[in-house]
C-alpha cells in the first residue's frame, strides 16, 4: 500500500511555522509580564520589611525615620508605576494571544483536514485491496474448477 501524501503539506508546515513564532512571541511577553510581578512583589516585601522595621532600635533617630518614610514613598511609587506598565503588558499580551490563538486554528483545521483526507485514502485503498484479493480469488477458482471439469471429462471418456 502506498504512503498518504496530503498535497497541502507545506501550506500545513507554514501555518505550523507561524503558531511556532506566535508562540514564542506569547512566551516572550509572559516572560516579561512575570518579571514586572516579580518585581511587585520584591518592592512590595521591602516596603513591608521597613515598615515593620520602623519600630526597632536603629530608628530611634528622627533622620532615620523620616529617611524610611521618604523611601517607603518612593517604593510606592515604584510599585505603582510598575503596575502600569504591567496593565500595559498584559494589554500586549493579549493581542499576542488572540494572534496565537487565530494562527492556532488554522493550523488545527488544516491537521483535522489531513487526517480526514488520510483516513479517507488509507479506506479507499483498503477496499481496492479487498477487491484485488477477491478478483485473484475469484479467478483462481475458476481457473480451478476449469481445470477440474477438464480434468473430469478426460477421464470419462
């Protein structure tokens, strides 16, 4: 039986290609989405760590604890910036998800298409082979019962 050749194979390659590029562009900026998290939090811990450290013995000087204020401002700042530019992100994101999930689709439709088109082909040749082995079948036996009816009138007479 011959080998199932889908002729949309390299359209079927292209549109696996661009899912691919889609896909690592959608890695890319959940990289990024998860560093600016990351980030949030770490800010986030510090800002917490000198706000619980405020009470301790080395902020018994005023400078101190007005330069912990000061920078507590700032870490909230930070964090509140980052979270913008992490809404932004996860803006990107999305359209890069939409984009991969478009490009997924045509991919699928085309492999569900091979298979139905294979298993297709694969049937078609199975009852070609069928009706072969019958055909061979069928004259074999009446190549053979030529020959016994050959073979039976020699002999009566």
């Amino acid at each position: 039986m011959r080998r199932f050749l889908f002729k949309l194979e390299r359209l079927l390659e292209i549109r696996k290609f661009r899912e691919h590029e889609w896909e690592l562009k959608l890695a890319e900026i959940t990289g990024r989405c998860v560093r600016i998290e990351q980030l949030i939090r770490e800010l986030s811990d510090e800002k917490m760590r000198i706000f619980l450290d405020r009470g301790t013995e080395a902020f018994k000087d005023l400078n101190r604890l007005a330069l912990a204020s000061l920078y507590m401002q700032r870490l909230s700042v930070k964090i509140n910036d980052e979270k913008i530019k992490l809404e932004e992100e996860e803006l990107k994101r999305r359209g890069v998800q939409e984009g991969y999930m478009e490009a997924s689709r045509a991919r699928k439709s085309l492999d569900k298409l091979k298979e139905k088109r294979g298993a297709e082909y694969y049937r078609e040749q199975e009852a070609a082979d069928i009706k072969a082995v019958d055909e061979i079948n069928t004259a074999t036996f009446i190549r053979n019962r030529k020959y016994s009816d050959a073979v039976g009138k020699e002999g009566k007479v």
